[in-house]
C-alpha cells in the first residue's frame, strides 16, 4: 500500500499581481516501509513540498494522500489532528521548548492528544536515541546531536505513518550528522517506518534507499543507491 501518493501538485504563490509557481504538476508515490531522500538546489520548492506533505499548506491543484486520506481536502482543524497523528515532522533546528527537559519536551504532544502512557512512552523513545541518561537534561545542556535526537523521538511520539526530516543534519557537523542518520535508518529498517528525507547533502541523500530530484516544480527519479 501507498504511504504516500502525490499526484499533480500545483503551488502557486501570489503577491499582489505576481504570480511564482513553486510546484508544477509534481507526482510521486511512496511505498509503506520506504527511505526516500528529496534532492535539489536551493529554491527548486523542497520546503514547499514538504509543507504540502506535512499538511502545513494546502496545495493550489493536485491531490496529496496519505494513509488513503487526501489531507488537502481536510478542513484547518482536521488536517491539524491528521498531522498530529499521523505525521512526525524534524526541522533543520530542533524546535525545542527550552524550560523543559528532554523527557517533558517529548512528553508534551502526547499529552496534547490525551496519552495516558506518555511518560512511559517518553522515557522508551529517548533511550531509543541515545538519550536514556539524558532524560532530565534542558536543550541548553545538550549537544546538537542532542538536541537534533530529542526532536526525532518528539516526531515519533504519536507513532506516526510518515516521518518528514527537512536538512535535520544541516546545522551539524559531519560525524554528528551521520550518527543522526544512521539512527534513521535503524528506525526505518527495524521499524518499517516510512521516511521522506529533504536534502541538498549528497552523503545525507546517499543514506536513503531512493533518490528523488525536485527541479523546475517537477520531481523525477534519480539514480537509485543503495545505503
């Protein structure tokens, strides 16, 4: 089954009489279970692909499914449960709440969707990562990998379908950056978890089962590498 089906987005930004379009009729289909890697020079429209995947914005034309569900159908409020649900989403920069420890920053959208078990859950997913001793640790006191692990075990806690990473290893250095990805791909393999991975680090693209390019507003396929 499909983890993800995009089919024929359109984005199209509008200021005043401007028009840009940031996506032009892009397709792609992802398998339950895959680690795909989206490549492309700066501008070509990654982020903006990722915040029509992600339910963040809504695309001018197309459909984006997820799970069966076409989220740019939903309504605001829908799509913001949808998301919480059934997307985890890891920024370039962690996104932290910086009063709170590890173990309360992870804990936090469980109890936003009323998880009885989210300590529990919160401590599993950070010894998950690394960070079994870290659990009382506030972001100040972490590395950037640190940190960066945190985030990843956040966007995991509601047991997502669908992982989306944007350059999470672009503010790390590179032994740091492959520590990160290699726990993706333990996550990816020993969970199935479905991965989509925005790029322009070729060693970070080099990691993921398949390679996509975004150019022009259009994906195609690149070659494909194998981790």
């Amino acid at each position: 089954m499909n983890a993800l089906l995009l089919t024929d987005l359109y984005k199209i930004y509008k200021d005043g009489d401007i028009e840009s379009v940031a996506l032009r009729g892009a397709s792609l289909s992802v398998e339950a279970g895959e680690f795909v890697a989206i490549t492309g020079r700066s501008g070509a429209g990654k982020s903006t692909l990722l915040s029509l995947i992600g339910g963040l914005a809504v695309p001018s034309a197309g459909r984006v499914v997820i799970g069966g569900t076409d989220i740019a159908k939903l309504g605001e409020t829908e799509r913001a449960t949808f998301r919480r649900n059934a997307i985890g989403i890891v920024y370039q920069t962690d996104n932290l709440i910086p009063f709170l420890t590890a173990l309360e920053n992870v804990m936090a959208p469980m109890q936003l969707a009323g998880r009885k078990d989210a300590r529990r859950r919160a401590q599993t997913l950070l010894a998950d990562v690394g960070l079994a001793g870290r659990l009382n640790h506030k972001p100040a006191m972490l590395s950037g990998g640190e940190r960066q692990r945190v985030a990843i075990a956040i966007a995991l806690a509601n047991n997502p379908q669908l992982l989306l990473a944007d350059e999470l290893t672009g503010e790390l250095d590179s032994a740091t950056a492959d520590k990160v990805m290699e726990l993706l791909n333990v996550l990816n393999t020993q969970h199935n978890l479905t991965l989509i991975v925005v790029t322009h680090n070729k060693q970070v693209a080099a990691r993921a089962r398949r390679q996509v390019t975004i150019a022009d507003g259009q994906l195609s396929e690149s070659e494909t590498h194998h981790a």
